[in-house]
C-alpha cells in the first residue's frame, strides 16, 4: 500500500524533480497548501495573500523507500534555516515545511530535525515548520514537470 509524504521547500520545481529521481516514488505532483484560501492560483499564491506554500505532494512505495529516506532527500535539496524564503524566493510560499499525514510522519520529521540540530550540519536554526497536512490543491498543469518540461531548465 502506497503512502503519501507532502513537503514544501522553496521552488516546487526544483522540488518535483529532485524527488522524481527517488527509487519508491511512484508519483509526484506539484500544488498548494497550508493556507486559508480553496482552489488558489499561482498568482493567488505568489501574492502572499493565501498562506499556501509551493509544495509536492509524493506518493511513494515504503517498502522501496522509506518516509526517513524521503526526509533525507528534502534536507538536502535545500536550506532549511531560511525563514519563508530560498535562494532568490522570498515569501512565506517558499518556505520550509513538511506537512505530515500521519502521527508516524510528525514524530520521524521531530526526530530528523532534532538529530539535524545536535550535529549542527547547518549551523543555524532549522525553521522547517511540520503542520498537520491540510487539503492539497494541484497545481495547473503547466507547473507540472516543469524542468522536465522546459530541457531541464534550472530553477
């Protein structure tokens, strides 16, 4: 049975593609959530206005990876001590969280984060927020894929 893990770490393109070549990843799909607002746009959400954050939501094998190996992967694709911001995006739609869906996925996300604070790996604060996953909202197609889409354009 298939299990679902939903991240936001900056730009969701960057994102989708650093998961989609994750063994045990059966499925990754670009969209919003977090916020306040149903059915929202890009644009909505690049206003700030929405409390969404650019996320993917990962549908994933766990007998082929595992929800740890997923953490591993989303800790090393970007910064997790920039507050509501990564590289040049900045606003509270790129920031750092892990959405969880289960009980299981809150306390593996607690405990990475801990460890992650002990070895002092980043050599600051991580501000990764873990909130109960809310509803997903799929972003238009055209977000979907994208570097795949565009010759592996760089994000």
């Amino acid at each position: 049975m298939n299990e679902k893990a939903i991240f936001a770490a900056g730009c969701f393109w960057g994102v989708q593609a650093a998961f989609d070549r994750v063994q045990g990843v059966v499925l990754t799909t670009v969209g919003y959530t977090g916020g306040h607002t149903k059915n929202p746009s890009y644009k909505d959400v690049c206003s700030g206005k929405t409390g969404h954050a650019e996320a993917i939501e990962i549908e994933f094998d766990p007998e082929k990876v595992s929800f740890e190996e997923l953490l591993n992967v989303f800790f090393k694709i970007h910064n997790p001590t920039q507050k509501n911001r990564q590289g040049p995006d900045i606003g509270e739609q790129y920031r750092s969280a892990i959405f969880y869906t289960s009980q299981e996925q809150k306390e593996k996300a607690e405990k990475k984060i801990e460890e992650l604070e002990n070895s002092k790996k980043f050599g600051e604060k991580i501000v990764t927020e873990i909130s109960p996953a809310k509803e997903f909202f799929k972003a238009e197609e055209y977000h979907q894929k994208y570097l795949e889409k565009n010759n592996n354009a760089v994000c």
